[in-house]
C-alpha cells in the first residue's frame, strides 16, 4: 500500500490547462489559461509546485510533507482543504481527480455566512498530450443506472474501508428521483430540476444542490453550511459516458473533516 507521499507524487508532471470560475448559479465568470508543474526534487523526496496562470503573478512552492488538511488515494486522486467548518469563518475545498493524461479538480469556496462563493474548474491534460475533454455534464448522461465501489480514507489514517455501490436515477412527474442502495437499505430522493442545478430538498430548510458543470464535472454542496450539522462536499467527473468517478469530503456535527471517500460507478442500464 502507498504511503501519502508515494500516492501524491502520481501528480509529477507538467499540467496545461485552464482555471474557469463560476457563480453559485453556474454562470462563467472567469477563465484563465494555466500552466502547472510539479517536479520532484532530491530523487523525489522533496517536490516543487510552480503554477503560471494568465494575467497573474506566478506561484511557486517547493515541500517535502504532506499537509494535515490533505489526503491522496493511491492513484494520485486527492481533496486539501479546511479541516474544521466554524462559524463565521471562510471554508472551502479542493478536490482533483486524475485519468491517464487529464486531471480534474474543482474548488468550492464558502463566504463568512455559510454561502457559497464561488467555484473553479481546473481543466488539466499532461503538455504535449491531446487535450480531450467531455461535454458539459447533463441530465440526461446521469439517468439510469450505476453500480461501483467506493473506498473511503480517513484524517486519522486508520485503515481505508471499501464498499459496493448500486444508485439509480430516474425522472418521475418532473422530478429527479434517486434511489442508493448499500446492503438491505435503500434511500430514496427527489430534485427538483432548475435548468444545469439539481435541488435536493430532503431538508426543505437547506437543499442540497448539484451543479452540472463543463468536462462532465459536478460540483454537490448544501445551499448554506451550518454549525452542530454533520456536512459533506462532493465532486464528479464523468470520464466516458458509462464511467463516473465521485469524490466525497465528510465533516460530524463538531464541523470536523474526518474522512475522503473515492467512487468509481459504471453505468450498467439506461434509466
């Protein structure tokens, strides 16, 4: 098994891409071309991040730890971000995940009353590769159903836990309908359709909300974070049209980060 570091240096290579922001609502804001490298220094014991990006100034890091408020998989996928929500206080996430030659990451940004802020997409493909990208995610590529695996790390490097996963989505009355199956148990629930958001109003007092964004990515939130409320943040990114990969970062009801879990779902029947 990877240790963090060994499974973080999966990401050593030059990344070209693009940051592209977006509203709450989904409406582009901002785009800027991008250009990231990530060398391993020392015969890899050490790792320098330099990040070009239009119009702005450069960034440049070099390391040789991974920080508490990130975890890898083994495959170099990976989420850094806050590690306890309070009050008050600006929170937000990273989530990157990574194919062959493209890379993936998203992140969500929250303001200082629970609201979110704003998003980015970081569209990313080794330099000198082709760049292939999927279209933007839509409803109708998420209908049917999914069947995977899921593996779930955790902040106090216990042993990961794996599990299966069946979900079907299907559209009944105008309605988003999900049904999630693990073991004998089924959740079933609704959204209400509003254009590229789904509105999951389990909780009518704060919805969860699911942007279909750009490259067949997906960014999950809940429409405002509260305090003594267990929370999570996920994203997706729908490789090919029968593959997607999800990725889930769990807060408990102390607001504190206590574990990552990766999905990988094939799609076994339309819906």
């Amino acid at each position: 098994m990877l240790n963090q570091w060994e499974s973080f240096l999966k990401n050593l290579n030059v990344w070209v891409g693009s940051f592209t922001q977006f509203s709450p609502q989904g409406k582009q804001v901002d785009d800027r071309a991008s250009r990231l490298t990530l060398e391993g220094l020392n015969d890899n014991q050490s790792a320098r991040l330099t990040l070009q990006r239009e119009g702005l100034q450069d960034l440049v890091l070099e390391f040789s730890t991974i920080a508490r408020s990130t975890l890898f998989f083994e495959n170099g996928a990976f989420s850094q971000g806050t590690i306890q929500f309070a009050p008050f206080a600006e929170f937000g996430a990273e989530f990157g995940l990574i194919h062959e030659n493209r890379r993936m990451r998203l992140v969500q940004l929250f303001n200082n009353d629970g609201n979110l802020k704003s998003l980015t997409l970081i569209r990313e493909h080794s330099e000198g590769s082709e760049k292939a990208e999927r279209p933007q995610l839509s409803l109708e590529a998420l209908l049917g159903e999914w069947e995977g695996e899921t593996t779930t790390i955790f902040t106090d490097l216990r042993n990961p836990v794996t599990s299966t996963t069946k979900m079907k989505l299907h559209l009944e009355d105008g309605r988003l309908v999900q049904n999630l199956s693990f073991g004998n148990h089924i959740i079933t629930s609704t959204a209400k359709i509003k254009g590229s958001i789904l509105e999951f109003d389990g909780n009518p007092n704060n919805p969860i909300h699911i942007l279909m964004l750009p490259d067949g990515a997906s960014a999950t939130f809940p429409t405002k974070l509260q305090s003594r409320q267990p929370l999570f943040l996920e994203t997706g990114w729908l490789i090919e049209p029968n593959w997607r990969q999800r990725m889930i970062r769990s807060y408990d009801d102390k607001g504190e980060w206590t574990s990552l879990t990766l999905a990988s779902e094939r799609k076994i029947g339309n819906g």
